[in-house]
C-alpha cells in the first residue's frame, strides 16, 4: 500500500489527538500525571481495553509517557511530553469554538458528548 502525502498540516494533528477518546485523555492530562485507574474513571464510557490502545498510539507518537513503578502490584502513571503539552492551545481552542456552538445553539448542538 502506498502512502500518500498530506497536503493539510492539520491532518497532522486529527491523525495525533483524532478520534473519540484522545482528546478527553489529554484534557485530563492536562491537570497533571494520572494513574489508568484515575483516568479511566474521568473518561465516562471508555472501555479498559480502548484506553489502553489509546494510551499506547499516544505513547508511541511522542504525546505521553509512560513511567512503571516496579513494585508488588506494578503502579503505572501517564503524563505527557513536551510534545503533548504542545497541544494544550490546539484542545484550548477546540473547546472554545465548542461552547460557542452549544452557545449559539441553545445547547441543542445536535452532537451526543
């Protein structure tokens, strides 16, 4: 299969933080280090398994680290890079326009959150 060259650097950015989940994981991160326990109770609906497949695609593209404590059960907590705090402004800005729309709309946006 062939790759095929982005011509939008925001395409960048969606194939990053796109999808369900990664946002509400960096806003939570955006708070500071959290536990998968902690994070999995602050993202409503998540399955444990969708989590962890997020949190590893974050991982591996540089926007969270991963640090395992080796102790008797392992301690596991996620924070983000300079990279994922890099994205703060873009999830800043992502929830301003939203609330406009919801604003705007009598907070009938149409949009199940």
């Amino acid at each position: 299969m062939q790759r095929r060259e982005t011509r939008c650097p925001a395409e960048i950015t969606l194939k990053l933080i796109g999808g369900r989940w990664k946002t509400l994981i960096l806003w939570q991160l955006f708070q500071g280090t959290r536990r998968f326990s902690e994070l999995r109770r602050g993202t409503h609906g998540i399955t444990q398994k969708v989590l962890t497949q997020q949190l590893r695609e974050l991982e591996q593209d540089g926007v969270v680290h991963r640090r395992v404590y080796p102790q008797v059960p392992p301690r596991v907590e996620y924070s983000l890079t300079p990279m994922g705090r890099s994205l703060k402004p873009v999830v800043d800005a992502m929830c301003r326009w939203g609330a406009k729309q919801m604003t705007a709309a009598g907070t009938k946006s149409g949009v199940a959150v």
